[in-house]
C-alpha cells in the first residue's frame, strides 16, 4: 500500500480528478508538498512520517502522475500545475500554510509564490533553481527512454535502483513505497508507469516547460525559505543554489554532501534544518 499512514482523497479541479494524501491531525498547522517529474506524492512519505504529529501534511499528485487524472488536451504547463496547486489550497480552506516542492514541484512552488505570496508561512525549495540547468535535460531523455513496462514489480524495482542512485540506497520498504506510487499492475500482470505517456512525449519532443521569471519572485518573497541543495546535483549548481539564498530576503542554504538529484528531505542535515526552519505549531 501507498502512503501508508495516510488516506487517499480527491477532488475535482480544473477538469481533472486529482489525488492527494492526507496524513490527518487535521488543526495543526498545514504543509503542503509538491513532488518531482519522475515521481508522485509518495515521494513525500517518508519525512511525513517524521513530523506528521507537529503537522499537517497534504500532498496531492501532480496532474498526469500517480492517481491523478491525464490532460485530454495535454495541459501540461507550469501555468497548468500551479493552477491545480492554488484551486485545491482554496479547496481545502488552507488560507495560511508551509510549501515544500522539490524539483519540477520546486518550479511549481515558486511560480504559486508569485501570485499568492502572502498565503505561505514559509517555503522549502528542494534542489532546483530559477534557471535550467543539464540535469533537467537528462531527466527528460531518461524518462523518454525507459522501458514502459516490466514484468515484476521487482524487475521495475531494480530498474529504478539502476537508474538512480538516490533510490538505491533507499531501504527495500521505501524503494517498494516509492515504486509503488510510479508503477502500478496491467489486468495481463506487467507494471506500467503511472504517468500520461502523452506527457511524456510532450517533454521528449518540445523539451522541459520554459520556466516563469522566477528570480524576481525570490527576491520579494518575505516569508523564510531554505534552500536544500544536494551537493553532487546536476539540475541545480552551487552558483546557482548560492545566489537562491542570497537573492532571498529570508533565505537559508542546506548543503547535502554527497547527495545528487534530488535529495530525499530523511538526510539527517535536512531533516535537522527542518526541525529547525518549521518550529513548533504556531510559531
């Protein structure tokens, strides 16, 4: 089971039935996550589970992604994503709340920052900046290029340890986890991506969505953000990373040494800047 721990939920926005996972304790305060290209919202359990009895988690699927609906007319934009992030924000009542994306979802938390800056309490931007860098590209190819089905969940698991070494030095309980947020069972038995291949030819062909102007975003964005960079990451520079925190008002770098794209947020220095960026409830 995915998100275990968590409950499923869906609401209908912008023409497309959308999953979330909602981690309970309903009152405290709200953190809302935005996960990656290649992943789904269970990308987000594991730190979940860390401060789950501090907070309230909410982490929907991205459109075309996990259990979430597929574009008909290939809606896939920046423009598209963040306008699901702020209908289900207002869906859910969440008037003031915490924001964490990582990579594409750090694009998409920045570009809802842009319109709706005074809702967030603080954001965490995970390994990706305002400008592209090769990663994204490489990202891109690998997706276009991957088997699109398996015949065990297991082949699909070692597949993925393959390709990423981040997901390989996961524990077998959190690969399975994640595997099964991206992958689901064929009625022949095969494992398939969940995920729009449409979507996918999309990006193959016409490259990565071209960015919002998000420096100026950064650079009035009042409330505290942190920065997690991992240090051996191709999609987001130390130059780059540097100047996020620079160009931020509130800003904060946390370095992951030794960790590529894109860090997993359990890394023990992140999850203490965590503990430290989020405080307790209500401060």
């Amino acid at each position: 089971m995915t998100g275990a721990g968590a409950t499923s939920e869906y609401l209908s926005v912008n023409g497309l039935r959308l999953r979330y996972l909602d981690w309970g304790n309903r009152g405290a305060p709200p953190v809302v996550c935005v996960h990656g290209y290649t992943s789904s919202a269970d990308a987000f359990s594991a730190p979940a589970r860390i401060f789950r009895n501090r907070f309230h988690f909410i982490v929907p699927d991205v459109r075309g992604h996990g259990e979430s609906g597929w574009s008909s007319a290939g809606a896939y934009k920046y423009a598209d994503q963040v306008a699901d992030l702020a209908a289900i924000v207002d869906r859910l009542g969440l008037e003031r709340f915490t924001l964490v994306g990582t990579s594409m979802g750090g694009i998409i938390a920045m570009a809802y920052a842009a319109e709706h800056a005074q809702r967030l309490v603080r954001l965490v931007i995970n390994d990706i900046g305002p400008d592209a860098e090769p990663g994204s590209q490489r990202i891109t190819q690998m997706v276009g290029a991957r088997p699109e089905h398996f015949l065990t969940l297991d082949g699909a698991m070692a597949y993925r340890r393959e390709a990423s070494p981040i997901v390989a030095r996961r524990s077998e309980e959190d690969q399975r986890e994640l595997a099964l947020g991206v992958l689901r069972e064929d009625a022949d038995g095969r494992w398939a991506w969940k995920m729009d291949p449409a979507y996918i030819r999309q990006r193959v062909e016409q490259g990565p969505p071209r960015r919002p102007a998000l420096w100026p975003v950064l650079e009035r964005l009042a409330c505290p953000t942190l920065v997690i960079w991992g240090a051996a990451s191709d999609v987001l520079s130390e130059v780059q990373a540097r100047r996020m925190a620079q160009a931020l008002p509130k800003g904060e770098l946390v370095v992951v040494p030794g960790v590529g794209h894109a860090p997993t947020l359990t890394e023990p220095v992140v999850v203490h800047a965590l503990e430290r960026f989020l405080g307790h409830p209500g401060t």
